[in-house]
C-alpha cells in the first residue's frame, strides 16, 4: 500500500497491520527473533559497512583505526536514533518512526562519505521490521485488551441476565403456589374462582417463557436506538440484550458516558436473535461509525433503512417508531454558548 494511502487510513482510525500474525505472543516472538539478528549483525561487524582503504596521517593502519572508531560512534547514534522511536512508538506512527530512522541513516552516509561509511542495508531493513512488528504488537495487544474488556462485559451480562431469570421463576413459582392452596381451599368448599384460574393459567405461560429463555441463550430482543444530541440525526445503535426488561439495558446506555438519553425507535423479541442482530449488522457493515472494530454497534443510518430491513426479515412489527424525541437535545441546545 502506498505511503499515502496508509497515512490516510492511519488518520480515519484504520490500522494495517504490516505483519499479521494470529496475537500478541506471537509478536514478541518474532520481535525476540528479530532483536537476536540485530545483535548478531552488531557483533559480527556487518551492521555498518565503510572503506578498508582509508588512510590517515599517511598510515593505512590509523586509517582503519579511524573508520571502525568513527563507525562505533554512527552506528550507536542509528541505533539510539531507533530505540527512541521504538520507545515512542505508538500503533498508528510506524511510518513516522520510519521516516526518522532513514533521516539518520542518510546522515551518517553524508558525514561518512570520505570513508564510505553506511548503514548496512540489510540491517536498516531489520530495524524497520522491529519497528513495524513493534507498532504490530501494540496494537494487537490494545485489540486483545478491548477483545477481553467486551467478553468481561458480557460474562456480567449474562450473570445478571441469569440472576433475571431466577428471580423471576422464584417470584411465578410463589404466585403459582399461592394460586393453587388459594384453589384448592375454594374446591373444597364446592367454589371456585374464574379470574384465579386464568390467572394460573397466565403463570404456567410465563414460566413456560421463562424457562425457554433461561435454556435459549439465542432468544432476547433486538432494540434499535439513537441519540441525536450525541451522535448527529442519521445515526442508530443496533443492539441485543436478553433482559426481562429490555428498557434496563436503554437505560444503562443512556447513563453518564453519553449527555442525552437515547431514543428508542423499536424493541423486537426474537427466538433466534443472535442471528437478528448479526444479519442487521452485516447489511450495515459498510456504513459503521467505527470500521477499526466490529464489535461497536453505531451505523450512519436513518430508523426508516433500519425498519425496512428489519421488515424484510421478520415480516412484521407491531410498533416502530421512526422519528425521535431527542427531548433532552432540543431542550438544551437553545442554551448552549455560541462557539467560534
């Protein structure tokens, strides 16, 4: 990819990888195996290459002295010149750190030029790997951490989401019980109560719900939001949760890392909607906030494209709401300070 290409991605928040290997651990080692040839060159003279033909004062021998003293002193600046990028480096400035490597690589050439002295291509191109496996590395290491930040998050999800479901069956397995002495009591008094009965009724379905939910990890509902004072007009939240009450998990995203409360366009129940969610996400894919990562789930979309794909898939909705309150936003922005 050209040079320029890859600073325009790097700016957008896209990260190419310039090695790719399947994680972190795998990185460290390559760049163990890397550091090994850097050292071996160093040792072995080949680092930097210059004239065996230099004389000075007349004397080929202080010549040579001359040259390997001066290469000792120009190879440790390269080399400084390229652990400080390295300690500097962050994943998007690999080409940076690049850029000053060859600065100080050309610099030697110029000022060992009388003695034909350079760094040796093969290890300019070694140090280059180190910086790219290194910047490689980093961010392999922040996708892992952000990968097992997301896994934390759904692990107390489905805690919560299990201790949801056991409430609620403990709560339906009291009121049943309830219901049937209540019964039983009138039965053997020769009454009986209608609203009781379909009462009981009413609670056999709901645990029968319940039950299913707590084996069918798939099933939840789909809800589709937005926030137009945090992310402009054309933008919504596709997301799943498995909660009872899936206007806890609105509330929760509406909490202090956003200013306004999010709006809620439609709240759809699915057996399987797992596969819901990701076939939404797929037919959105090319219109994500944050193409660098997947799992975040913002898309420059109006609530009417969602509600037609939507419909494509399940058929029918009960209620979908396409235009948003966005009352918080409206409220507030009247008052806010001009800006310049």
């Amino acid at each position: 990819m050209p040079l320029d290409d890859e600073r325009v991605l790097q700016e957008v928040g896209i990260y190419r990888y310039h090695h790719p290997l399947e994680d972190a651990a795998a990185y460290k080692e390559r760049l163990k195996d890397i550091e090994a040839r850097i050292a071996g060159l160093v040792r072995s003279g080949r680092a930097i290459e210059r004239s065996n033909m230099f004389t000075f004062d007349n004397s080929l021998a202080k010549g040579r002295k001359m040259t390997d003293d001066l290469s000792k002193l120009m190879l440790r600046a390269y080399n400084a010149e390229a652990d400080n990028s390295i300690r500097s480096l962050r994943a998007g400035n690999a080409e940076t750190a690049k850029r000053r490597l060859e600065k100080s690589r050309d610099a030697i050439a110029k000022l060992g030029s009388m003695m034909e002295m350079r760094i040796a291509p093969a290890f300019h191109l070694l140090r280059e790997e180190e910086i790219e496996l290194t910047a490689d590395w980093l961010m392999k290491k922040q996708e892992e951490r952000e990968r097992e930040r997301d896994e934390r998050a759904q692990l107390r999800e489905e805690r919560r989401v299990q201790q949801e479901l056991d409430a609620e069956r403990e709560r339906l397995d009291k009121e049943r019980a309830l219901i049937q002495q209540t019964l039983a009591q009138l039965h053997r008094s020769g009454q009986s109560d209608a609203d009781l009965e379909h009462r009981l009724l009413a609670i056999d379905d709901a645990i029968a719900q319940n039950d299913f939910r707590a084996a069918n990890i798939r099933a939840g509902y789909v809800y589709v939001i937005s926030n137009r004072g945090a992310f402009g007009p054309d933008v919504v939240k596709i997301g799943l949760t498995r909660r009872l009450e899936p206007l806890d998990r609105v509330s929760e995203l509406s909490g202090a890392s956003v200013p306004f409360r999010f709006d809620v366009h439609t709240i759809y129940f699915s057996e399987d909607a797992v596969t819901l969610e990701t076939q939404l996400h797929r037919h959105f894919a090319a219109r994500a906030l944050n193409q660098a990562n997947s799992r975040k789930e913002f898309f420059f979309a109006t609530p009417a494209e969602v509600r037609e794909v939507l419909l494509q898939k399940v058929g029918a909705l009960l209620e979908f709401r396409e235009d948003a309150d966005a009352t918080e936003y409206l409220q507030s922005v009247g008052a806010w300070p001009s800006r310049p």
